[in-house]
C-alpha cells in the first residue's frame, strides 16, 4: 500500500481524490471548512472511483445511513487499533462493508439488526411499495428496481411519487433516511421473495 496525499480539509480532500484517483480514502467527518460529509456528497456526486472509509469519533445511526447512502463503504472509529484499520482497509477493497470493527457481508440485514426493525404500516405503504422503499435503501436505481420486480421504469416511478406523498419525503436520500429513522421492515431484495 502506499499513501498518496494527505489533505487537511473537505475542499483540499476532494481535490486530491481527482488529481490520484486513489482506490481508498480515509475520509474524517470532522474537518475544518468542508467538512467530511460535503466531501462524501462531492465525490458521490461527481462519480469519483474511490471507495470511501470514514473515520469518526461517534456516530449515530442515521449520521451512518446517510454516509452508506453517499456511497461510503465502511466507517471505522477513531480510536480503532490500527490493525482493525487495516482489516476495514483490505475488506473494502475486496468488495464488502465495514462498520466499526466488523466486516458486513448483507447491508440490508446489517442495518435491519441495527435498528431492530418492527413493522410499520402506519404510512398506508403496499407491500409492493416496501419493497420498493427497501431498494431505495439498497441504492438501486429506477432502472434496476424496474429490472428487479418485472415492472416498467414508469410503474417504479408511480410508486415512488405514491411513497414521496405518504411518507412526505421528496428525494430518494430522505426516503432511505425515513425509513430508517422509522424502523420500516427493510427487506433484503437480493434474497428475498419477490411479488410478481
């Protein structure tokens, strides 16, 4: 492994993950000017191929939706013995996640025994419309949601403007943070059953 920059806030992170397009940053949330998450939305935003680490010294549980949401790949804390760095290090370049000090395989399954979800049906959501929520929150896109259940691309966005106004959410970021925040039986569409 070698160290290729080393930057001192967001805006100069950011910066530096387009000049050499490193494989991974060691992404700190709390930096000076831009902070982590600015940077974490940048390098969403513009498509950096980098696979994001970050490193904090607490975080909350939505606080780590949102930094999975923007892409991140794993999130250590700071007082992390510098092996267990190296283990989310290695474990993020072979594909998977890493939360805290322990490599996560299933995100959806992850998250789900985060929360300790409970069924929620209080919004009036379909069955069909919980699953769709579930891979918002597995980051597909229209197309691939489309793909997944055997629907067409206008069906999905029926459903998801049905969702925006049940759960009064307007982007696909709030909707996964909501249905966090609010302990929705996330299923895993990866595994799981799916309606026909």
């Amino acid at each position: 492994m070698k160290v290729v920059a080393e930057a001192a806030n967001g805006e100069e992170a950011v910066a530096l993950v387009r000049k050499h397009k490193p494989d991974i940053m060691l992404l700190d949330l709390a930096m000076p000017k831009y902070s982590g998450m600015d940077a974490l939305r940048d390098i969403s935003k513009n498509s950096h191929h980098v696979r994001v680490i970050v490193v904090t010294a607490a975080i909350e549980k939505k606080e780590l939706v949102e930094v999975l949401q923007l892409g991140a790949r794993g999130m250590v804390l700071k007082d992390t013995a510098s092996q267990l760095i190296m283990k989310a290090i290695e474990a993020v370049l072979q594909g998977e996640y890493w939360v805290g000090c322990e490599r996560v395989l299933n995100m959806i399954q992850y998250l789900n025994t985060l929360i300790k979800a409970e069924p929620n049906t209080k919004y009036g959501l379909t069955k069909r419309e919980m699953q769709i929520v579930s891979a918002v929150v597995a980051t597909l896109s229209n197309r691939e949601i489309a793909k997944h259940f055997g629907l067409a691309e206008d069906t999905v966005k029926h459903h998801l403007n049905s969702i925006f106004n049940k759960t009064g959410v307007s982007t696909r970021l709030e909707l996964a943070l909501f249905a966090i925040h609010h302990s929705f039986p996330l299923e895993d569409i990866f595994n799981g059953e799916v309606e026909r």
